[in-house]
C-alpha cells in the first residue's frame, strides 16, 4: 500500500507505439528481415520503468527478445513472459547456472568459467538440456565485456562449441563505444575488429543465427551507419539484431560529430513519446519575509516577501541534490524553481509567482503538465550526468503505476 504523494505513472500506449515506431525504422531502414530484428532491453529495472509490467506489455504484443541485466531479472521476466527469449546481458557468475537453464534464460558469455559453470550445471540435471544456447560478447575496443578478437578466442572460446558439448552458439554481439558519434573512426575500428572476430567463428565452423552490434543511437542515426550493420550480418551469415533501450522509453540520444557540440536529431525525437512520468504534490505552503533563510545551510536567502511549497520527495527517491537552486519542477503549468538544498526526503519550491498554490496541488517533476514539459534530458544537463541514470536512479520505494 502506497499513500505517499510521490508516485511514476507507466504509460503502456506509450511504451508500446514507441516499440511499434522503433520497428517501422528498422524496417525502414532495411534492418529488419525475417524474424526478430529488434531486442527490447529491460535491464536495469526497464530503465527504471519496472521491468515486470513492461515486459509483459512488450511480449503480450509480439515482443519475441527482451534483454534483463542479471540471472535474478530473468526470473522475474521470466514469470511475467513463459515464452520470451531472454537475454542476460551482464554475464553469469557461480551459482547462478543452474538457475539460467531452469528458466530458459540466454545468457551473454565471453569468459571460459561462464562455460564451465554452464556446462557443469547440466550435468548435475535430472533431465539435462539438449542445448545451451549463449551469445558470445566480443570486446571490439570498450575493454569492457567480451573476448577479444585474438587467439584467445579461438584457443580458448570457439573449441568449446563442439558436438560433445550441450553449448550452443546462437549469437554473436558487440558494443560500440560511441555510436551517437557520426563520423566516428573508433567505431569503425571496432566494426572492422568484429569482422575479424566473425570470421575466426565461420572459420571455426560456427554459425550462429544473430549478431548484433547496435543500440538506440544505432537504430536511429540511418544511413551509412545501418549500411556497416547489414553488413557486419551478411558477413557472418547471420539476422541482425539491435537492442534499443533508451528510445523504447521515449528518448532519444543527442548525436554528434566528432569534436562537436551534441545535438537531438529532432525527426527521432519527434517520433516517440516519453513512456514515464514522475509526480509528486504539495504538502505544505508558507510565506517568509526578505532575508530570511530556507533549507540547509541557508543556500536560499529570500529577496522579498516569498512563497514556498514543500514535495515529500528528496535525493533518496533518486531527485538529484545537484538541482539544488537549480531545477524546477511544475506546478499549476508553470515552473517553479527549487529554494535551497534538495535534502533527503524533502525539497522547497519558490511559488511566489504562480498564484493560487496550495496543499494538494499536484507536482509534475518530469513529464508534462499544461503547455510546460520538463523532459530527463532536462534534468540530465543540470545534474551533468545522462538521461540513463536520471531514469534509472528514480528509487525503488516511488511506486510505478500504470496509466494508459
């Protein structure tokens, strides 16, 4: 039970037209072929979203992949999608084997000990798998996840995929380390160190059915960059794979050239709809006089006669203490700016401007309220960090409720 006023409102129309549009970009874009084209990454609590209702909205509309971060998220989604392929996407560590094989969860591997903790899990089953499906992560250049595209690889990865053997290579995958980059040469460093990765596989006598090397920025930069992915498929005769995560929830990443400022490629941010919104409402109004002081360490000194409104909400839900006399949030559809400290459970607003504020008044600290929006972007550039963490940092005690 949740009485608290700080609440996310899930809007599943949202959700689900994004993953339709990221579809008909792909599509679009000649990325999509037969089956699954598209990886819809949930880790990370759906960005922040919860994972459960996402995923069970994304499957319930043919969602066929859906990447969780760990062992312990796939059995979750694994509860909420009995049919979904699920990919674990940071690995496995010891114990967690026996559980990835139960519940049908693919995990990504790159080190001889994921393996072996695979392989030697199967043999302690009554009835063990006829196969182990697992995507092997190359590391392209991140020093990050993944084996390197050396002899590493072949002497002691690829020999492990053998017909004595329940493991099974279905996928091959890597992550580019700035794809919002549009005239990277890094990222095509590591589009040339894949291919050599893909060929010591087909030369090992593998075939896996995906490869996929892409995110967001992947999906939504166009041509020539989808062009180098097509053909990173082709040369491992494989389907191409992406994993959006930040546009299935409405954003869009800034893309830039290199050396440059960042900028949002309007036409992607245009086309879809930030799923999440998080809100809050007044709990308390109080005048104070010119001089006088609000929050800790009386950063906020007022300079004349001034309204405040207090939000039960405070850097333990995930507001950032960074927007300490900087941010704003809205209320009535209008902005009203922070007084003083963010504090843990508890931040002041200065309404002096907005008339009529009162107890109950209901806040919108992102999303839209009248003709104002305050966007995780927004609040990203005066924490100075990602939208990525803004919506991941959002605490799990604010409940998430779903709206349509």
């Amino acid at each position: 039970m949740h009485n608290r006023p700080v609440w996310v409102e899930i809007s599943r129309n949202k959700l689900l037209a994004n993953h339709v549009e990221l579809r008909r970009i792909a599509g679009q874009a000649g990325l999509s072929g037969d089956g699954v084209d598209l990886l819809a990454v949930l880790k990370a609590n759906a960005y922040g979203h919860g994972m459960e209702d996402c995923a069970r909205l994304l499957a319930g509309t043919g969602a066929e992949w859906i990447g969780v971060t760990s062992v312990e998220e796939g059995i979750r989604a694994r509860a909420v999608c009995p049919e979904t392929n699920l990919l674990v996407m940071s690995g496995i560590w010891h114990g967690e084997a026996e559980a990835a094989i139960e519940h049908r969860l693919t995990p990504l591997v790159w080190e001889p000990f994921h393996l072996d903790l695979l392989e030697e899990a199967a043999l302690k089953l009554e009835r063990p798998p006829a196969s182990i499906p697992v995507h092997l992560e190359i590391d392209t250049g991140m020093s990050r996840q993944g084996v390197r595209p050396s002899s590493r690889l072949t002497s002691e990865i690829l020999r492990r995929f053998h017909l004595a053997s329940a493991l099974q290579l279905e996928g091959i995958a890597t992550h580019f380390s700035e794809p919002e980059v549009l005239n990277s040469g890094e990222t095509r460093e590591q589009a040339s160190r894949f291919v050599q990765a893909i060929q010591s596989v087909r030369a090992a006598g593998l075939r896996p059915a995906w490869i996929h090397a892409g995110n967001s920025a992947s999906l939504l930069r166009g041509e020539p960059f989808s062009r180098t992915l097509r053909e990173l498929a082709t040369a491992a005769g494989a389907k191409l794979m992406l994993r959006p995560g930040l546009s299935l929830y409405g954003y869009a990443p800034q893309f830039r050239e290199a050396g440059q400022a960042a900028v949002l490629l309007e036409a992607a941010s245009e086309r879809l709809s930030p799923v999440l919104a998080w809100k809050s409402r007044v709990t308390s109004v109080r005048e104070i006089q010119a001089g006088e002081p609000a929050g800790y360490n009386s950063t906020f000194r007022a300079g004349r006669p001034t309204r405040l409104a207090l939000l039960p909400l405070g850097y333990a839900d995930g507001f950032s203490r960074l927007l300490s006399n900087r941010g704003s949030v809205l209320v009535r559809g209008q902005r009203a700016p922070i007084a003083g400290r963010v504090s843990m459970d508890q931040t002041i607003l200065d309404v002096t401007r907005i008339p009529g504020v009162e107890i109950g008044d209901e806040v919108v600290v992102i999303g839209l309220q009248g003709q104002q929006s305050i966007t995780a972007w927004e609040i990203a550039d005066l924490a100075g960090t990602i939208p990525y963490e803004v919506l991941c940092g959002i605490a799990a005690r604010v409940p998430r409720v779903l709206v349509g």
